[in-house]
C-alpha cells in the first residue's frame, strides 16, 4: 500500500494538528524515504549452462544430450560438477533410507532437492536428459 506525503499531510491538517508540526512530521518522512530508495540491492543475474551427457567419452552429433542448469552470472563453470557432486553428497549423507543414493549424473539431476542446490548458488532448470541439436 503505497500512501503519498500529500495524503498524509492533508490527513494531519484536518486533525488540526499545527503547520509546524506537520511540517516536521513531513521531513522526518521524506528523510525515511531517502533512505530506504538507497537500500535496494541490485537483482542479482543468472546465467545458463548446458552440461552435455557423454557416457562413452565421444561425442557423437547424432546422439548429444545434455541438462540445463543455472548459476549466478560471471562465476566460473568449471566447478558446476563439482558442487552438483558436494550437493549430491551432501543429500546422501542426510538421507534417511539409503536406497534413493544419487550415484551417476542422471540421478542427480533427476533426483537432487533444491534445498542442497541453494547452498551452492546453482539451480536444475531440466530434471530430465534434453536432446541437443547441432547445427552447421
């Protein structure tokens, strides 16, 4: 609810509050509103990467596949492996039944929460392999 400093201030007069007063009253607010436009954070920007799925260590342009995944912008995705490795890691630890284990890339991707992924500032945008296709 957004309330404007006239409103507030013809509210104030009719209550026949004094001028001065009310004028004060105006600056104070007009100070606390300064000061919280200067508070706001930039968003902060994400980027996308694509991990490709190459189980035989050739890839092939006929059968490339991969998964989306996102991270904060300009951070270095090399180590995109490895914090979907700690988290996967990290979700095993915590597990009750150890039956669902994360073991191999298809069932991190398809099987890791976002509360293990939060921590490392990256995000699963497809649970599930995504065909790619390569153009000329």
């Amino acid at each position: 609810m957004n309330i404007s400093l006239e409103e507030v201030e013809a509210t104030l007069l009719r209550q026949k509050i004094e001028p001065a007063k009310v004028s004060s009253i105006l600056k104070d607010l007009q100070q606390v509103i300064e000061e919280n436009k200067g508070d706001k954070q930039p968003k902060e920007k994400w980027e996308y990467v694509i991990v490709l799925n190459d189980p035989n260590g050739v890839i092939k342009a006929d059968s490339v596949a991969g998964w989306v995944v996102q991270q904060k912008e300009n951070e270095d995705a090399g180590v995109i492996l490895s914090k979907l490795a700690d988290a996967a890691r990290d979700q095993n630890e915590a597990a009750t039944k150890k039956k669902n284990t994360l073991v191999t890339m298809v069932d991190i991707f398809s099987g890791l929460k976002g509360k293990f992924l939060k921590p490392k500032n990256i995000r699963i945008k497809t649970k599930e392999l995504t065909r790619v296709l390569v153009t000329k």
